[in-house]
C-alpha cells in the first residue's frame, strides 16, 4: 500500500466519529496537541523531546532524544500537501534531527480550551 503522510498544521480541524481523549468529536490539531501536552508529565515530547537510549535487537546503545508528532496518512494517495510516508523506525544511528524536515521539528502553540 502506498501511504503518503501529511504533517498536521495547528490550525488543521480533525473529525472523529468518537473521542475517548477529547470531550468532542471535532477539534484543532492544535486543541488535541495541548491537551495531550497536559496529559503527559514531560512537555517536551512535543519539542525537543526527552533524552534517552535506544538500545535495538544486534546493536549498541545509542544516545538520543524521542519525541512525538503527529502525522495524516490519507487514504487518498493523491492527496494534497502530502509526502511520501517515511518509516521513521528505520532511520540509522547516524540520522539527526536536523535531517527530518522543519515541520516535523517545530514547537507546539498552548491555545484552545486545554491551555
């Protein structure tokens, strides 16, 4: 099958036919990021990350950060705006941050009802 991802922008609206993280069923992708910000103990997921260790099956302990973003993969393959989807799993230990693109980097804004 062939995905293509999307990088959500803040101001993005999502629908879903039911929420068991939201109060509603349609909302920002800024809204949901904050209120997955306020959910989780470390904020940092969403920015710089949290340093930590990989450790993969056959391979050495890499240091490093992890972090969470959040992707659209369309089931339309003709999608607007949208990019080849990548497998992020299947980056080397020598890929950086500074490879993914900006979007993917960028810091999360505090506003909708859960800032």
């Amino acid at each position: 099958m062939n995905n293509l991802t999307r990088i959500l922008d803040d101001n993005d609206v999502l629908h879903t036919g039911s929420s068991t993280l939201m109060f509603q069923c349609t909302f920002k992708v800024s809204e949901f990021l904050t209120m997955m910000q306020s959910k989780l103990e470390e904020e940092n997921l969403f920015g710089e990350g949290i340093e930590c260790e990989l450790l993969t099956p056959g391979g050495p302990w890499e240091k490093g950060r992890f972090q969470i973003c959040l992707e659209f993969v369309s089931d339309n393959v003709t999608s607007a705006n949208a990019i080849p989807s990548v497998d992020y799993g299947m980056m080397g230990g020598s890929d950086t941050p500074e490879v993914l693109p900006a979007h993917i980097r960028r810091q999360t804004q505090r506003i909708g009802m859960w800032s």
